[in-house]
C-alpha cells in the first residue's frame, strides 16, 4: 500500500508532481521518531527495500507512529495547491481510508481520523455522552479544555491513563468551582455541596469519594515513589464517571435554575 505513495522519479523532478514521498526523505523522517540510525543506502531501490525492513521490524508501538507519521507527511503536501485527481490517487484520504481498512481486517481497535490521529474504536451510545458533554461545556472554557484532554489521553494515541483522569477530575473540579464561587479545589466544591443540601448526600459522597481516588493513586495528581499501577480500564471507567457526573451538575444547575423563575 505504502509503495504507491513513494515516487521513484530522478532527485532533481518536482516531487510533488506524481506520488507524493521521496523514500530518502521518509526514511529518515521514520528514523527521526523512531529512535533508529539510519542505515546508508546506494539507490532509491535500495532506500525502498531497507525503509520496508523498518517498518516490517517495528514494534507495534513504532508501527502506529509511523502510520501517524506518515499521514503527517502527506498532509503537509495537501496543504500546497494540489488538484482533484491528485486527492483521489494520493491524498490523505484515500491514505486514511486504506490504513483504516487493514486495521478492520486485522480487527485492530484503532482508526485513522481527519487528522491524521489514531483513535480508538468505541461504541457510538459510549461516545454520543461524551459528545453531548462537550457541547453542555461550550460556556465552560476552562472545563472543556480540561475535558477534551481527557478524551484524548484515553482514546488517542498514545494513551496516557494517568493523564486521562487527571483530566477528567480537573474538568470536574473546574466545573465545581464555576457554580460554587469561592470555592478553591474540589474538595471545598463538596463542602458547598453539603451546605447547599440541593443535592442527594449519597451523590456528594460518590464526588468525594472519586477526588479522594485520583488524590491519593500514586503518579494522578502527585509525583508518586512508586510505579503507577493505572490500566487503562480505570481511566476509561474515571473518564465516563467524570463525565455523568459534571452532566448531571449541569443538568441540576439548569432545572434548579428553571425552577427559581
């Protein structure tokens, strides 16, 4: 698949003129993000052979970076005047869509979205809240910052599960501090909480009990002596709890809000 992108004209033509990568050049651009020392090479066949030994000996860690990588590359040629056959023939994608189409074949959890990021595949009723959360934030600038991190440290590659809820109990913590003023962190958000008596105690106590999580597991929200033990599963269950929760504070807000007029 990789080879229709490589051109294999004279050095001195217009590299952008047919297919769009010089094997020279992406050789060491591969080297450069994978950590490899480039290998010498006497012709543009022999740049080819030994670029498809890279990639063939990749981790499958280095094997996403150099999909990601590549897309990169051939987004930065769009970025210059190219014409419609071009895109159909060599653009990112078509690019996208054929790397999208082994990693289905191979059952690969991973896809290549508009631009050029790997992203994992989850269910469309798992993504429509997470969505929907972004949009009840768009007043929230601080918040949804904090929340589209989080969404990308747990479904983008590469993941970060330790980022991924720092993030999401920062958009939490954010969103506490907007509708309690004065309050500093969000375990002065749940004193408000329990002032306030507008919530279930029970549902305070759960929004403690998740800050007190990410507080106290080592390498969250503090440098930690020992190694993180978070799996990827805790920071996809944080992130979906942390995401009904700052929903339902909304959702409170607003119904409370429409109840007072």
């Amino acid at each position: 698949m990789l080879r229709r992108y490589i051109d294999f004209g004279h050095p001195g033509e217009n590299p952008f003129d047919e297919e769009p990568l010089r094997p020279g050049y992406l050789y060491h651009q591969l080297c450069l993000i994978l950590r490899k020392r480039p290998e010498r090479y006497e012709s543009t066949d022999h740049c080819w052979d030994i670029l498809a030994s890279l990639l063939l000996s990749c981790e499958w860690f280095e094997f996403y970076d150099a999909v990601e990588q590549i897309g990169e590359e051939l987004q930065e040629v769009e970025s210059r005047p190219v014409g419609d056959d071009y895109r159909e023939s060599y653009g990112y994608g078509t690019y996208a869509r054929a790397v999208n189409a082994l990693l289905a074949e191979e059952n690969v959890g991973w896809r290549l979205d508009g631009h050029g990021d790997l992203v994992r595949q989850t269910p469309a009723a798992v993504q429509r809240p997470l969505d929907r959360a972004a949009e009840d934030l768009s007043d929230f600038a601080a918040a949804r910052q904090h929340f589209i991190k989080a969404r990308r440290f747990v479904h983008h590659h590469p993941i970060d599960a330790e980022n991924g809820i720092k993030e999401i109990v920062s958009a939490l913590e954010s969103v506490g501090k907007t509708l309690y003023p004065g309050t500093a962190t969000l375990g002065d958000v749940v004193k408000a909480m329990r002032s306030e008596k507008a919530l279930p105690p029970q549902l305070i106590a759960m929004i403690e009990r998740f800050y007190a999580y990410a507080s106290s597991e080592p390498a969250v929200r503090h440098g930690a002596s020992v190694p993180s033990r978070v799996l990827l599963a805790d920071a996809e269950f944080a992130l979906h709890v942390g995401t009904a929760t700052i929903r339902y504070l909304l959702a409170r807000r607003s119904e409370g809000s429409t109840e007072e007029r």
